[in-house]
DNA sequence: CACATATAGTTAGCACCCTAACAATTTTGA
DNA sequence: TCAAAATTGTTAGGGTGCTAACTATATGTG
C-alpha cells in the first residue's frame, strides 16, 4: 500500500477511534452529570486549584471561549466556583466545590475501570509509541495552524 | 512509568491531536463552504454513487440523525441532491451535483497536501502500526458503547 | 388479510469546539 | 504621564456528534 493511502486510513482511524471513546466514556458519565470535557477540566483542578481561565484552558489545550461554556455548565451543576482574583481585577480563580472534590475522585475511579478495559490487551510499548506518534502529528497541525496568520 | 499513567497520556494526546487536525483541516478549506466532515462525505460519494443516507452513514460510522444534518448543509451548498429511490420510497439517494464533483476533486488535492505536510517525516511502518492500535481501541470502544444496551 | 415489527429519514435538545467581535482591565512605551 | 497594545473573560454564530421521539413506509407473522 502506498504511503498517501495508509495516511488517509490513519486519518480515519484516529477520526473514529477518538468519537467511540468519547461517547463511551459520556455514556457511563451522564449519569453523574459529567461529560468527557468536563472530567478533564475536574481532574487538572483538583491536582491545581486557584488557576485562572486562561490558564486552564491553555493546559487542556482549549480555546478561552470553549473554556467558558465548559466552566458555565459546571458551576450550574455545583462542581465549581469562579471567585475574583485579588491581584487583577479581570481574571477569575476556578476553584472545586467539596462535590466537584467528591466527582473528581470518582471521574478518576471511572476512568481508570474504561482505560484498564480499553488497554486490557496492549502492551505499554505499543502505548508508548503511540503518544510519540500522536504528540508529533498534533505539533505538526497546530503548525499549520498558526500559518493562517501569516497572510 | 506505569501503565495507568501511560493509557491516560494516551488518550490526552488522541484528544488533542484529533482536534488539532481537525482544526487545520476546517481552516484550509472553509473559504471553499467545506468541512471536515463533509469532505469525507464527498470522497466517499464521488467513489461510490447513488447510496442511501444510511448507507454512507454505516460507511462513515455516523449516526443517522448526524447524517441528515451534514447532508442538509451539503445540499444548501449546491454540492449534492436528494432522488427518491424508486425501490424503496422510504429512501433517498444521494448524488454528487457537478459543482460536488468539483469539489471532491479539491478535496482529494488539499488532502493530499495536508497529509503530505504532516506525516512528512514519519515512516509507513510507524503510520501502519498507529492504525492497528486506533482500530484495536475504537472496536474495544465500540463493544463497550453496547454494552449499555444490556441494562 | 391484518396487525406487529422493523427500517429510512427527520426533528428537537444537549454538549463540544471553533472563530470573530466586544468590554473591562492591565501593561507597555513614547 | 498617558495613549496604544495586550490580556481576561464574554457573547454570538456556525458546524459537528449524540440520544430520544416521531412519521412514513416495508416486511413478516398470525
């Protein structure tokens, strides 16, 4: 097979690959009021609180605007709360409500059951060539990304 | 590094990566009313004609309702029709219009040059495995979705 | 035949994700 | 100093993707 078609069945691959796990885990987190995002957003803070929006955002490589509905739709189910910043009157302090600590330890035990189940027959070799591969491509399309401001 | 850390890497770099791509992809071809998703529809299509939305649904492993919709903004752009199907007058049979033609044609050369971009320095056995590990965990994904059917 | 069931497509509603444009505030630099 | 530039968060609008519920048509079984 030539190399252009193995990279077009790659594409399609990562494609589906990434929306079945995604709705997998929004199935068995619905329940909770959790969804994949919002597990994300949980986990980075309860190992950081007090990080700003920006600052969030930028570590789970979203947009500002994406953050803010996330952040919306979490402090409307009770698991955040946005509190002003001392040093500067714009920003805004994520920090987890005592229910957002009890979902964060429960996204991690869920997670961890899905990626045993998912992983069950991979070997770490394999895993590990898979994230050097995956982080050169999306380094790679985040480059040709920021070449649209060069026109 | 242990195995959990390892899985959980993973899929943050699967995350990012398939939004990466998905996002330079958006960018390159949304002066043309394109998309992502509306590209594959339209190579699979110029490939094989006169499919029902069903069909090409299964083949791009999308939900029916998310097909509809796709199709909805693809015939408001000109780029495809609607013909009854005279088997079956539940159907509809989807058809690439001249102008959809066109446009798979630039599709399939932006494509081309975007994977040709990103996967520049990567070898083919590299990409080869990567498939066999998307493919593995997208099945595993998928046999868990079912899994809620069994409540 | 008649009724139950299955299938094709649609609509509605929720959640993401992005870009573009905006207000408030802070920082920078002439 | 003080106006220009950068940054923080927001809203608006477009485009996925899903599930659930609905209509119309086909099919299968008594």
């Amino acid at each position: 097979m030539n190399k252009d078609a193995l990279t077009s069945e790659f594409l399609e691959a990562l494609t589906n690959a990434s929306r079945k796990i995604r709705t997998a885990f929004n199935q068995r987190v619905t329940a909770h009021g959790l969804t994949y995002p919002r597990a994300r957003a949980l986990l980075r803070l309860s190992k950081k609180p007090g990080m700003t929006q920006s600052e969030l955002a930028c570590e789970l490589e979203l947009e500002q605007a994406t953050m803010v509905r996330i952040l919306d739709r979490m402090e409307e189910h009770g698991l955040v709360e946005r509190q002003p910043d001392p040093k500067d009157r714009r920003a805004k302090l994520i920090v987890l409500t005592p229910r957002g600590t009890e979902q964060a330890a429960l996204v991690t035990s869920i997670g961890h059951s899905m990626r045993l189940e998912i992983f069950a027959d991979i070997n770490s070799e394999d895993i590990a060539a898979g994230i050097q591969l995956l982080n050169k491509l999306g380094e790679r399309a985040m480059l040709m990304e920021d070449l649209r401001d060069l026109t």
